[in-house]
C-alpha cells in the first residue's frame, strides 16, 4: 500500500539562524525572530512554487526550487511522492547574507512533506535529512529546534542539542547590500590551522556555550576566533571593519555564518553608526524553531 497524505494545506514557520558566533565553527547556533513562511497542498499535476518577498524575482518556481527539493528527499524518505504540490512561500530571510536562508528553505521543506504525508519520520530523522541536504548542520540545528544550539556529525548523520539562553542576549544584525557565498567563503579558509589556534578556539567555544546561557557579561571574551573570520576577511573587507569597530567599543560581534551579515550579542551604543550601507534589526532569540 502506497504513501497516502492529507488533503488540507499545511504551513510552517521556519526562523532565520546564524552560525558559529565567533569560535563555534560549523557546530554552534542561534535562531533569530526573522521568519519565512512556507505553506503547500497537494496538487494532481506538478511541483509549484510561489515566491513573494526575498528572492522573488529571482528564486525557481519548479522542482529545482530548494524547499521543493527537500520535500521532494523527504518524501523519498517516506516511501512514496504525490503527484504533485502547490508551495507559497513568504520569503523575509535576506538571501545569500549569512542568515541561514537556505537552511529555512530545507527546513521547511522537510516540516511540510512531514505535514502532507499520512505515515511520520521522527524529529531526529528530519534534523538528518535537512542536515544531509545543507551540507552540515549548524544552521539547520536551531531553524528546526529553536534557540541556541550544538551540532554534531556521527557516522548515522547529524544530531543535534537545544540550549537555553540568558535573558542579556539581544541579538542586532547588521545586513549589507551585497551579497556573500557560502562556497567562497569557505574556499578561503587553510587546509590546517595552528594548533594553539584550536586550542585557543576550543576555550572559548566552551566559553560561549557557558556566556549564552548562564553570563552575557563574558559574550565578548567568548566570541573571540582565530578559525575562519581573519582568513575570510579580505573577501570581505566592509563586513570585517564593522566586526572589528563594533568590538572595539565592547561589543561581541561575529561574522553571522559565512557572512557578509554581522551579528551582535549584545547591547550596540545608541550613537554607534555602521554606515549607510548597513540596515541594522534588532532581533530575539527563536526559541520554537520551525517544529510542527
């Protein structure tokens, strides 16, 4: 007997992310209260998508589009496709910015065929997919759980924890105009690093951990990398100014995932003025990430 799935429309509500914070590479996470929403029905035909807002005008409409495609490797999953599905999708997570846009779009896919399909995958499995299908899963840990989050790889796929976090911490994004590669960026790290580099790295990743649940007051000290934000500086010389002028008045800000975005953890001076081609937002933290 084949898949069966429901006949009414289904949403979800996937939250924008930033990833490693400073000197958690490819492990840490933090959902912001910026939001995509992505709804979808079955359809007797073809794989549709609706796009208003970020990347409307630029983003596929058939199955090539990346909430299609997880869909699409859920439904697999599952054992069995329908004919076919109708996707709107609400777009307010800036693309390409290091704000985890890709991540929303793999995760809500994941959520709505979860919805669509009669037959259910565990929580754990869709984190596994979503992760598979972003490549690693830092950013798709806290759109799918919310808050603030450490994931890691086993050889059975990724896994992934949920942390609280303090009161104190106060997100602010700064988000340039242009636009950043998640494989360029990538492309400028070394092969190998100094080992008192990851020692370094290692201290205050743990640090964190402990300053974003527990003491905001220790966030600066805790943001501290020497991993991947000076090797990437030069590919991103305005986004690197503005990490090391906002720190230079005491605040702990960090490249957001592979930038441009710049993320801030805590309170940004009233008089501070990034320039006219930042828009500044302050956010809060998600805490109920995009899980049905």
């Amino acid at each position: 007997m084949g898949l069966s799935f429901v006949t009414e429309p289904v949403a979800v509500r996937t939250p924008a992310t930033s990833a490693n914070l400073g000197p958690g590479f490819d492990t840490l996470g933090l959902a912001l209260t910026l939001y995509d929403d992505l709804s979808a029905r079955v359809t007797g035909d073809r794989f549709t998508v609706a796009i208003s807002g970020e990347g409307a005008t630029e983003l596929p409409t058939d199955e090539t589009h990346l909430v299609v495609k997880a869909m699409l490797a859920t439904f697999d999953e599952l054992g069995g496709r329908p004919a076919g599905v109708a996707v709107e999708c609400v777009n307010r997570i800036p693309q390409a910015r290091g704000l985890g846009s890709s991540s929303a779009a793999i995760v809500g896919g994941v959520q709505l065929a979860r919805g669509l399909a009669e037959a259910k995958i565990s929580d754990e499995d869709a984190l596994r997919i979503a992760a598979r299908l972003e490549g690693h899963p830092d950013n798709v840990a806290p759109c799918l759980l919310g808050g603030f989050t450490i994931a890691w790889t086993e050889p059975g796929g990724a896994r992934a924890v949920r942390l609280p976090t303090a009161q104190g911490v106060r997100p602010t994004i700064f988000v340039p105009q242009e636009r950043g590669l998640t494989a360029t960026a990538r492309a400028a790290l070394p092969v190998s690093v100094p080992h008192a580099d990851a020692a370094f790295n290692t201290g205050r990743a743990a640090l964190l951990v402990h300053a974003l649940q527990h003491d905001p007051e220790l966030l600066f000290t805790a943001t501290e990398d020497r991993l991947h934000q000076g090797y990437r500086a030069e590919a991103m010389p305005g986004t690197s100014s503005l990490v090391a002028a906002l720190r230079s008045v005491g605040v702990p800000a960090v490249v957001s995932g592979a930038g441009p975005t710049v993320l801030a953890l805590g309170p940004v001076p009233a008089d501070f003025h990034p320039g006219e081609q930042w828009r500044a937002e302050m956010l809060g933290v998600d805490v109920d990430g995009a899980l049905a």
